[in-house]
C-alpha cells in the first residue's frame, strides 16, 4: 500500500464530479487500499475521498472508531459509487478537511442517514445506517465525489473560522 498526497484547494479535481468506477477493477481496489492507508497515517482524519489524492472517482474510506462524538460506528470501511437514499434529523456541527487545513467551518448535515454503495474488489451492494458523527463522516466524503467541500455548504463567511493548532 502507498501512503498518496492529499491535494488542497483550490485544486480543480476537488471541484469536480467524480466518475462512477467499477469496484471490482483492480486498480480502483488499490485506490481504496491507498486511501485506508494514508487516512491511517494522517492524525485526526475519520476519512479520505479519491478525489482529495487527486483522482476524480467516486470512492472513499472512513472510520470514526474511538473518535469522542461517534455513537455509532462500523469500523475502518471504503465504499465505492456512494449514494444518501435517508436523511434526517439535521444539525449544525463544526467540520475540518485535509484539504482546506488552515479552516474549519459550521455546516448542518443530517444526523441519522442511509447510505447504499459497493465494496471495492466485491462489488457487494452494502447499506449502511448511521447517526452522529459518522453520518457527518459519510456525507463530507460523498461531497467530495460530488465535487463539493465543506466550505459549499456553510451557512456564510460567519461560518468559516481559522483552524486551532494545539502543540
């Protein structure tokens, strides 16, 4: 496995809608590998979308385990073509990304959620139902594939606030 490069904004990939793949194909198994592996090395990281490493597909990896507001959680997972088919229950919440580092920022999301998508290397159709934390974890990552950051959906410039560095 290879630990990849995150790109940051304003890179145009992170801009883009990314492609439906095929999860079977090899290389796309070695993507959410990679993926696994460099949200794993990156401290603070619940999860990591393909077009952050700069490749605009539609797969990403999370995990939320140990994490101080999880409630629910399933473990280290990449899905593949990710879809919301629930939402519901929408709080406001303060989220941070890899790729826009110097920032964090206030966005509702939906805090119990339905999510249908394929494994990699399978292509089993998984449903996944979660709430808190690792419902807000899903929907940045499916954004991400869908050509959206965090900062497209904060509430205004009120919103947006300089990420705290504790040494």
């Amino acid at each position: 496995m290879t630990v990849l490069t995150v790109v940051t904004a304003p890179a145009a990939v992170l801009g883009t809608v990314a492609e439906e793949v095929d999860p079977a194909d090899p290389e796309i198994v070695r993507l959410a590998q990679d993926l696994i592996e460099t949200m794993r090395v990156s401290p603070g990281c619940v999860g990591l979308a393909a077009p952050q490493v700069g490749v605009p597909a539609q797969v990403f990896c999370v995990d939320v385990t140990g994490h101080p507001k999880a409630a629910t959680t399933h473990g280290t997972f990449a899905l593949c073509n990710a879809k919301i088919v629930e939402a519901s229950r929408w709080r406001l919440g303060r989220e941070g990304c890899m790729s826009v580092p110097d920032l964090t920022g206030d966005v509702k999301r939906a805090a119990r959620i339905v999510v249908e998508g394929r494994r990699p290397g399978t292509g089993e159709a998984v449903t996944i139902t979660t709430d808190a934390f690792e419902a807000r974890a899903l929907q940045h990552e499916i954004d991400h594939c869908a050509g959206k950051l965090f900062l497209d959906r904060v509430a205004g410039a009120h919103a947006i606030y300089r990420r705290k560095v504790y040494l």
